[in-house]
C-alpha cells in the first residue's frame, strides 16, 4: 500500500515538476523582447483581427446556408439544365453534320476543277459561309489592330 502511495506521490510530483517548468518556459518566452514587441502588435491589431473574424464567420455562415440549401441546389441544377440542354443538341448537331460531311468527303473521289468551284460560289449556304469567314476576319482584325495600339 505504501508502495502505491509512493507511486503516486512520484507521479503527481513528476507532473507538477513538468508543469511547472512548462509555465517557466512560458514565462522565460514572455520576457524575451521580441516576443514582447510582437504581443505589442497582436494587441494594437486586436480591433482588425475581431473584425476579419467577424467578417470570416458571416462568409462561413452564408457559405453554409446556401451548401445546405436543398431548394437553392435543386434549382440551380434546373437552370443549368436549361442553359445547358440546347447548347449540348446543338453541339451533337454540329458533330454530326461534321461526321457526315467528313464521311461523305472520304468517300467521294470527285475532282473539282476551276467551273466546280465556280457553280459552288452560288450555293446558298456556301454564300452563307463566305459571309461568315468575312465577318469573322474582320473582327478578329479589329481585335488585332486594338491590342497593338
């Protein structure tokens, strides 16, 4: 019995002994000029610091609420589906007009000469490309001659 007394005598003694040098070490810290100047600091930027938190706690906040919004996500998910329905149908359109044409480019072993050329500048949607090809260089000339100014 006496040896479990003297046991834990030894261990409270041993844990007083290390709090104690722990608050000694805290001590010999705080009296350290450096740490001093920068305590100075922290304390004059307390103000600052209270207000950044404050600042952080509503964002966290907001953040938050609008993660754990069910009706806030359900029609977020509904908006970009509409957004992004039409766009992905025409995008498969393009694909496949693409595909098609490619296909049938492949697999034609037409020879085009001079008058070909000639009697497919009247198509109409050959016409609607060239308008195309010429509206875009412009612009990208326009955007040019602004970046070089």
């Amino acid at each position: 019995m006496s040896e479990a007394n003297t046991e834990t005598k030894s261990a409270q003694e041993t844990t007083i002994t290390s709090s104690d040098n722990a608050q000694r070490d805290i001590v010999d810290q705080l009296l350290k000029p450096e740490v001093q100047e920068s305590l100075t600091v922290l304390v004059q930027q307390l103000p600052k610091l209270t207000e950044l938190v404050n600042i952080l706690t509503k964002s966290y906040d907001f953040a938050k609420t609008v993660a754990t919004d069910e009706t806030l996500k359900s029609d977020t998910v509904g908006a970009i589906s509409e957004i992004a329905g039409p766009v992905v149908g025409t995008v498969k359109n393009i694909a496949a007009t693409v595909i098609e044409a490619k296909d049938r480019a492949d697999a034609s072993q037409e020879v085009i000469g001079l008058f070909g050329l000639l009697k497919m500048l009247k198509d109409p949607e050959a016409q609607k490309l060239f308008r195309f090809v010429n509206a875009y260089l412009q612009v990208a000339g326009e955007k040019s001659r602004q970046q070089q100014k």
